[in-house]
C-alpha cells in the first residue's frame, strides 16, 4: 500500500468517526431537551468510546505521517508534496466536522447550563419552603374555597 493510501484509509476512518459523534451529540441535544438523564448517561458513554477511538486514529495518522515524510506534515503540505489532491478535499471535510461538532457542543452545553440552572431553582423552591419528603411542611396551607 502506497504511504498516501494508508493516510487517505485513516482520514476516511476519521472522517467516519466524526459523523458518528455528530450524530450521538444530535441525539443528546434531544435528550436534554426532554430532560431525560438517563439517556443523557448512555449517549456521555458512547461519546467517551467513540472519543477514544478518534484519539486512537490520529494517534495512527502522525505515526504514519512520520513513518513516511519523517516528520510531522500537515495534509497541504502532503498534498502539494505528492499532488494527491484528495487530501485537501478530506481536509476541507475534516474542518467542517469539526465546527459543526463544535456547535452542537456549545449548543448542549447551553442545554445543559439551563438544565442546571432550573434544577437549582427547583430544589431552591423546596428547600425555601422546607417541604419535607414525606410531604409535609412547617408553613401555613392557605385554601382559596369560597
């Protein structure tokens, strides 16, 4: 295998990779919409595995890079040296993929902040009113019958 094919395979790897974390980061952002913590649970564990494999994957491609140019390039640099300009079109991909996940993470995280935000207010409520578990509380119940 040609050292480009062998760099192209592991891009188009990544590239895979982070369409499958755009997905899982479009599906939380509906689970914290929902406030469904349990959902929210299981799409953070998928994130962390697929995580680890996009770490795995660029961990694979500077090993190429550098087995191949001996020293660290960028895809540009790769491309004009072997005139494969594939690479710069799976660059341009790339960077796109990267801003969207980018987005869709500051979006969640604004989920997330509100989400925090009136589970504060909420236990805040309770706890101003010292509502007990069992339902009772040290106030006065009011009734509006007439």
């Amino acid at each position: 295998m040609k050292p480009v094919e062998a760099i192209v395979n592991i891009l188009t790897e990544q590239i895979s990779s982070c369409k499958v974390l755009l997905g899982i980061l479009q599906r939380e952002r509906g689970c914290l919409v929902d406030l469904n913590a349990d959902c929210v649970e299981e799409l953070s564990k998928e994130k962390d595995t697929i995580m680890l494999r996009m770490r795995l994957l660029e961990e694979e491609r500077v090993r190429l890079v550098r087995k191949f140019f001996e020293r660290e390039m960028t895809l540009k640099e790769i491309s004009a040296i072997t005139g494969d300009t594939s690479l710069l079109d799976i660059r341009s991909t790339l960077i796109s993929l990267a801003q969207s996940v980018e987005e869709l993470n500051q979006f969640n995280r604004l989920l997330i902040d509100r989400s925090l935000s009136y589970i504060r207010s909420t236990v805040n409520f309770f706890g101003y009113h010292e509502i007990n578990r069992d339902g009772g509380s040290r106030g006065t119940l009011l009734s509006a019958e007439m």
